[in-house]
C-alpha cells in the first residue's frame, strides 16, 4: 500500500533552519528513515515537499485514488490553511498530522492547527522521530 508523505514550506531547509528547534537530521535523512521502514512495514512511501500552499493542495488530491494514507508535516500552513483541510477532507483514507517541535509549547499562533480538525492522529515534538511514528501507526490503520 502506498503512503503519501507531505512536508510544507521550509522544510527543504531542515538541518540548516533553526536547529535548536528542528534538530539536525536533513529531509533527505527523514526521507531515507522512511523509505527504510515502510520497507520493513510491508508498506510503499512517497516523499514530498513543497514551499507552495497550491503544490501541497495538488499534491494531496493526487493521493485521492491512489494512495492509502497521508502523512503530513504542513509546516506554517499547519495554522493558516484552510486549502489544505479542505483538500484532506477530501481524501478518504487516514490522515496523520506530524510536527518536529512540540506545537504547543511555543508561540500562541502555533496553538492551533486547521488540518488537526481532519487529523486522525497528531505527533508534535518527537523530532525527526515523530515520522517514523507516525509510518508504524499508519501500517496499523490501513492493514486487513
Ligand atoms: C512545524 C511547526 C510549525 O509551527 C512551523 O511553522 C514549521 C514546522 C514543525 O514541524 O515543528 O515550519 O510544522
């Protein structure tokens, strides 16, 4: 089964952008981390990142028919986009919302996200880690 991965603006720059609060490892390191556990999980990963609100749109109505579940990281658009629930609402199969950083330790404008609304599940703040959560999870909720 394939399993969409979304990353939003700036996440090209993980590694490089604010360390202290995004961590070391590159979206390439998260990329191959993936790619290596679906492997195990039975399961097959698209990766994918874009700076642009309308690209991640594309990208999520592209996974309508196609894919099985969607992982995303929507970055800043997280709490301003409107777009991007409403392209998830329309997606069918499960939707897991990940974050880096703990959301809601930080400034009050990250308190909330519009795409939680649709979120099956949220991680925030297990770092790079919170991907491969959220790909173990995701094997849970589209197996049988
Ligand atoms: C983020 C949190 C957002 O508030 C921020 O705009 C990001 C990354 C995270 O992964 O912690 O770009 O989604």
């Amino acid at each position: 089964k394939l399993i969409v991965i979304l990353n939003g603006p700036n996440l090209n720059l993980l590694g490089q952008r604010e360390p202290e609060t995004y961590g070391y490892a590159t979206l390439a390191d998260i990329e191959a981390d993936c790619a290596a556990l679906s492997g195990e999980l039975g399961l097959v990963t698209r990766f994918e990142q874009s700076n642009h609100e309308g690209a991640l749109v594309d990208m999520i109505q592209a996974a309508r028919g196609d894919a099985a579940g969607v992982i995303i990281n929507p970055a800043a658009y997280t709490h301003t986009s409107v777009a991007i629930l409403d392209a998830l609402s329309a997606f069918d199969g499960p939707v897991i919302e990940v974050h880096l950083s703990n959301i809601h330790k930080r400034e009050a404008f990250r308190h909330h996200s519009y795409v939680s609304a649709r979120a099956d599940a949220v991680i925030a703040g297990c770092g790079a880690g919170g991907y491969a959560l959220a790909l173990r999870h995701m094997a849970g909720l589209v197996s049988g």
